[in-house]
C-alpha cells in the first residue's frame, strides 16, 4: 500500500481501486453530528454535507488530476440513487464515465454507508482513503479541524481587549 503522502499527491496510476472518497464509512465525527439528514449545505460527518435540496448527502472531491475514465461507484444500504459531477440515476455498483477537469460533487442516498468511488469498471470491496482511522482523520482535518480551548493560547491586555493564537495539528488545504 502507498504512503499516505504518495496516496495525497501521487500519479493517477496508484489509484485504481482506491476510494476517491474521505470518511465513506462516516467514522469521522469531529463536531458530533447526531446523524439523519443534514440541512441543504450543512456538514453532518466531517466531508460530507446536505446537497443543494437538502435530500441527500454529498462530498466535494478534491481533483488532482485530469480524471477522465471509466469509474465504478458502490455503498451499502441506502433507498435511492447517486450523482456523480451531472451523471445522474446511477445505483450502487454502476460504472460511468467521468470527465472532471477540477473538484466534482458526489450525491449519494443519505442512508448510504461505506460508500466507494473508485477507478475501472470492477468493483472492489471496501477500502478507506486513509490507511487507518488515524490517517482518515488527518484528510479530514486538511479541511476542517475542532479547536478546542485547550488548543488555544491568549492574553489580556485589558477588559476590552485580548489576543489569542494556536496552531492547527493538520496542514490545511489550499482552497
């Protein structure tokens, strides 16, 4: 298996049969979502929001390469179809073709778990992005990360006025 840095900013050839998708089991859960259905473009588990109608859920995929090709897209559970950047209807265990040129959204039912997007028309069993659950958190928190008190420093100059500063453990993204 590919280093976690390799997996983050390898070549399109070390992908097939990796999941294009962050926290696809919904084990991340930084700000403690209670679960159902998230209102329209608020986050529930760390990457995934409600879409647009506030029906599904969805994740932006960060695209680092020009994807182009066949892909097959997979979940467990879950009433209802996904969409994948305009390729509408399609059920768990289809292959489509994807053309993205930059990030593309995946909308999948919100009862949907252990959700895979992968590369190539076979579908492979479940895999997290992550090599472990340590791994999984630290893409999500390129994104979005909890800070507590405890991660915070600061100092009063007087009543009205305070400085704080911190740091993040995760290098955040550019956006």
């Amino acid at each position: 298996m590919a280093k976690l840095s390799e997996r983050i900013s390898g070549s399109p050839a070390t992908y097939v049969g990796r999941n294009e998708l962050i926290n696809a089991a919904f084990e991340i859960n930084q700000e403690g979502f209670g679960g159902g259905q998230p209102a329209a473009n608020v986050y529930g588990y760390d990457m995934w929001r409600g879409d647009v109608l506030g029906t599904r859920i969805e994740q932006t995929v960060e695209n680092t390469f020009a994807l182009n090709g066949s892909y097959t897209i997979s979940w467990v559970g879950g009433t209802g179809t996904a969409d994948v950047n305009g390729v509408t209807g399609l059920s768990s265990g289809d292959t489509f073709t994807l053309t993205a040129a930059g990030n593309y959204s995946v909308i999948v039912p919100t009862d949907a778990t252990f959700i895979k997007l992968e590369q190539g028309i076979n579908q492979t069993p479940f895999s997290t992005q992550g090599t472990s659950i340590g791994a999984e958190l630290v893409l999500c928190q390129r994104h979005y990360e909890l800070v507590t008190g405890y991660d915070l420093s600061g100092f009063a100059f007087n009543a009205a006025n305070l400085t704080t500063g911190g740091g993040f453990r995760t290098a955040k993204r550019i956006a």
